[in-house]
C-alpha cells in the first residue's frame, strides 16, 4: 500500500510542477523550494511517508547526491562555451579556489572559537559548506550557450569548479579526525589529495571530452553515422568520466565538470561562434537528421542534444534530493547556534570570501554585490555531509555538522529563492539601461 500511495504522490507533484511551471517562473521563489517544503510535508513533521536518518544509513544519500552532482556538472560545462584563456574565466577560476580557501578558513575559525568545534571537524564542517550549488544556482547560470552575461558566467563557472575544489578540505578534515591518511607532515595530503587529484580530474575529464566530442563529431560529418541517442551519450561520458577519475584516485567532480568544457570545446572549434543561434533558427526549417549530420550545423546540434537531455535529468534529480533533503528537516534537531551562525555564514563569510577573490577585477558594484549574496548552499554540501558519515563522522561532531549543515541549506533555498527573481530582474534592468546608453554615446559623439 505504501507504494501504492508513493506513485500517487510522485505522480501528482510531478504533473503539478508541468502544468504550473510557467506561473511558478514568474513568482518570487524557486522550485527548489517548493520541493523543500513538499519534502518537509513528507516527513515526520507532516504526513509521515518519508522517515530519512542520514547518521544511521548515509550511504543511500551519498549516491543519490553524487548522481544529482555529477549530472548538473556536466550541464554546467556544457553551457561554458568561452574557452580557457578568455578573460570571462579569471573570475569563476578566483572564486572557486581562492574564495573557497577563504570560505573554508574563515567557517573553520568560526567553528572553533565560536562553535567550541575541534579543529578537524570545524575545518570539515567549512569544506561541506564552503561550496556554492550548480543545481540550485540556475536561476542566476547561464540559460544557454551563447549567454554572455559576465555575472551570470562567474557563478555558473564558480559552482562548477568549487563542487571539486572543496574534496582537498573534506579530505583534510577527515585526516585531521584521524578517519583518513594525510601522510607524515601531510606530505601525503599535499600530493594525492591536493596536486594530484585536481589536476587529474581536470586532465582526465579534459582528454575524454575533447576526443569524445570530436569523435562524434567526425562520424557524423564525414560518415553520417553515431545519430540519435543523444542520451546514451550523455549518460556514457558523464559515467566515463568520473569512473576514470575515481579508478585513478583523482576527483571525479572536477572530471565531469571538464568534460562537459572540453565537449563543448570540441564544438566550438569545429562550428565557430555563432553556431548555437543557427541551430536554433534553423530547427524548425530542416529534420532533425539532417541538421545532425550537415558540415555547418552538426557540432552545435550534437552539443545541444545532450546538454537538453541532460538539464531534463538535472530537473527531476533536483526533484528528488530536495524532497529528501525536506524530510530530513526537523525543528527538533534545530541548532540553536544556527541562529547566528547562518547570518554570519551569509552576511560576513561569504562577502569577506568574494571579495578577496574579485581583488583586482573590473566588476561593477551591483555585480560585486550579488556575487557576494548568491553563495547558494545546497546538494553539493548534502553530498560532501553523507560522504564524511559513510567515512566514519560519527557521535557529536557528527551530529552538529549534520544539524548545521541541513539547516544552512534549507534557509539558502528559501531565502536565496526568494530574493532571486527581484534581484535578478533589477540586475536585468540595470544592463538593458547601460547597453541603451552605450549605443546612443557613439550617435551623439558623431553628430
């Protein structure tokens, strides 16, 4: 009967959110957190169908929030088409490791002087949370590949890097709790956790995601062959990459998120600039085939094939974790230290973070603001809390962390969800103007 009962919930959510998904776009919330709160109703403050208990059985949890990573990773590459040494990446790159750095010393300090944390779980407790959210991001990502916005690039490239970049600190937490191996004077933790495992990840996804693609690529121009599942081979690199990255001790994040830039990468090369907007202005003029296999058109198509089928997977893992993330939601497990800790997490971390990161960097002040606000928290930190439970956290630091941290993401989802749309609509307005009175500044200099 209980499944019974599940297919009907499921089912009802499920065409609910298709049918109010226009009217929901123009509302000053995220779906995100309308999952949160069906999730919260689930739970054993609601109805009682979901009972989740993360500290006894994290491991189901890990996967469930390493799929719905992994999956919104890929996306996020595919939606970067600047290459590597344009200036649109010198901000996403600053965020994601010197912000992160200083995300995860400043919540470390916090934890310790002002959470009475030991050192290890207080640097734990900063990596699990120092990371900003690719799948809850969307509303402030690129919406496409030819997006150009510079603020909407950064964090979109920031959430993408940083999932990755915050594995070295988890990893040191644990080490510093005695629950994994940093080697003598942490020789150990500076040359697998750190070197090797990013520049592996990256490297790793970068080789099969260049080769992939331009495999693809060839076949169906030259041989008008590899057509159709679209989704396979989405699926198949996704999993390529990050079973390679894992199998070579490397960070499977990071792999993924290269992998989806070196695919769009091999596209870009053989298609061009303007690619994308062709595809699109084409598509409802030739068949389907035919725009997947002509010289001019097959790169972009093949690219947006899969990142359409995989933004589709991004939505319904969105669905899922959120609504487990809510049924773990509690007022009992309520950290009372979370009162304070959250707008200090929120109002003083994360500015002090971003702003070190963006030293030296022609931002405007609007744009410098909402980079400092939209730290959005969310299933990258359930991933990294579930990893650290199935690694051996346990007893009280396990149940703090695990306290902090859903409360962390749950208030990142409403408040960051509600303010989203009026921000971004007033950034939005901002730039329309500042475009207007570009182009009337060279009118009136000529006459």
């Amino acid at each position: 009967m209980e499944f019974t009962v599940w297919y009907l919930v499921v089912g009802a959510l499920l065409v609910t959110m298709a049918l109010t998904g226009s009217v929901l776009r123009r509302l000053p919330l995220t779906t995100a957190l309308l999952y949160l709160a069906i999730g919260f109703a689930l739970g054993p403050n609601g109805v009682g169908l979901l009972d989740l208990r993360p500290l006894i059985r994290p491991g189901i949890l890990e996967r469930l929030t390493e799929v719905a990573v992994i999956i919104s990773l890929f996306s996020a590459g595919l939606k970067l088409r600047h290459p590597w040494r344009d200036p649109y990446w010198f901000l996403p790159i600053r965020l994601a490791f010197i912000s992160m750095a200083v995300t995860v010393g400043l919540i470390a300090a916090v934890g310790v002087m002002g959470l009475g944390l030991p050192l290890g779980a207080a640097v734990l407790l900063g990596a699990i949370l120092a990371p900003t959210d690719p799948v809850l991001a969307s509303d402030v990502s690129v919406a496409h590949a030819g997006d150009q916005d510079r603020l909407r690039f950064s964090l979109t490239g920031e959430a993408g890097l940083n999932d990755g970049t915050a594995f070295p600190f988890v990893m040191l937490g644990l080490g510093l709790l005695g629950l994994h191996d940093l080697g003598s004077f942490g020789w150990r933790w500076l040359a697998v956790d750190l070197f090797w495992a990013v520049s592996a990840g990256l490297g790793v996804g970068a080789l099969l995601g260049g080769i992939v693609g331009r495999l693809v690529i060839y076949l169906r121009r030259e041989r008008k062959e590899a057509l159709g599942l679209d989704d396979f081979l989405a699926l198949g690199l996704v999993a390529l990459a990050y079973g390679v990255a894992l199998l070579i001790h490397a960070y499977g994040f990071l792999a993924v998120f290269a992998a989806g830039l070196a695919f769009r990468r091999a596209e870009r090369q053989a298609s061009g600039e303007s690619a994308p907007t062709a595809v699109r202005t084409l598509a409802g003029e030739a068949e389907p085939e035919e725009l997947a296999t002509h010289r001019e058109t097959a790169p972009a198509y093949m690219a947006q094939a899969v990142l359409d089928f995989n933004e589709q997977l991004e939505r319904i893992g969105t669905v899922l974790v959120m609504i487990l993330v809510g049924g773990m939601l509690s007022p009992r497990f309520l950290p009372v230290e979370a009162l304070w800790f959250v707008p200090v997490l929120f109002l003083v971390v994360r500015p002090i973070a971003a702003t070190v990161g963006l030293l030296g960097a022609s931002v405007s002040p609007l744009q410098r603001g909402l980079i400092s606000w939209f730290g959005i928290r969310g299933i990258g930190g359930i991933f990294y809390l579930m990893y650290a439970l199935a690694h051996g956290l346990s007893g009280p630091n396990a149940q703090r962390l695990a306290a902090l941290t859903l409360t962390v993401v749950a208030v990142s989802v409403v408040v960051h969800g509600v303010s989203v749309t009026p921000l971004m609509e007033r950034y939005e307005r901002v730039a329309r103007a500042r475009q207007v009175r570009a182009k009337i500044a060279p009118t009136a200099r000529s006459e």
